[in-house]
C-alpha cells in the first residue's frame, strides 16, 4: 500500500509539494521499483536519511 500512495502523491502536480518520497514500508524500506526508486532514495538523502544498498531507511538523527 505504500507504494500505491507515494505514486499517487507523487503523480499531483508540483503546486501541491507533498513530499511523496517520505513514505516507506512498515519494516523501514522503500517499496518503489525503477526510477521512482532512485529517486526517492535521492530526495531522502537530501533530507539526511540513510538509505542502505538493500533500500532500509534509517531514521536521522539531528545533533543539537
């Protein structure tokens, strides 16, 4: 089902800004296949998450 609603997310036109890429399985990896894959690994590092070879998502941590 996540794969289902990031594709729906990220199918909606720019003016929206939902941030599409943020949705991940519920064991922490990501469900895309292709390049909707790459590029939610992308957007995620960006944001400073750690994306492991096997696709886990790991939590990011901010140091205050």
């Amino acid at each position: 089902m996540a794969r289902q609603v990031a594709r729906a997310l990220h199918g909606l036109s720019e003016s929206h800004q939902l941030p599409w890429w943020r949705i991940i399985r519920s064991d922490g990896t990501i469900g895309m296949h292709g390049e909707g894959r790459m590029e939610q690994i992308r957007l995620l590092k960006l944001e400073g998450f750690e994306v492991t070879d096997s696709g886990k998502v790991k939590q990011k941590i901010d140091h205050k």
